[in-house]
C-alpha cells in the first residue's frame, strides 16, 4: 500500500509531513525492492548534497499534495 490509510487527510500539518515522508519511503522502496541495493546506495545518497535536496524535493511535493487535500488545515 503507498497511501498509509488509503487517505491524504490528516488532522494537523505535522501528520501531513509525517505522511509525506511515509509515502516518500515508501515509493523509493517500490522503486527498489531490494533491500541489499538500498543499504549499498544509502551511504552514496547520505553523502552527497545535491541528492538530499532532491529527498527534500520529493517530501516537499507530497507534502503539498497532502496540503492541498487538507485545504491547507483550514475549515
């Protein structure tokens, strides 16, 4: 399951970024399916910059998907 719940709605903004990053993970490991290949490019990613802006790229555009679904917390 990519969507935890199978629900973008999320009560505070915190759970939004919470579940952000859920799904974030959770699509690098459909991605990537082996676990042995993961561990190996974890080292590669953690030390370069530019790759973990895109990490903070990819959370950041779920996190909007998941603000937009919300109304952006507001009633």
């Amino acid at each position: 399951m990519l969507i935890p719940g199978n629900s973008l709605i999320t009560a505070t903004p915190e759970e939004g970024r919470q579940l952000a990053m859920t799904i974030s993970r959770l699509v690098i490991k459909t991605t990537q399916p082996d676990d042995a290949v993961r561990s190996r490019l974890r080292d590669v990613y953690a030390n370069d910059a530019m790759a973990l802006l895109q990490v903070g790229q990819t959370v950041a555009i779920e996190f909007a998907t998941i603000a937009a679904a919300n109304n952006y917390w507001r009633k």
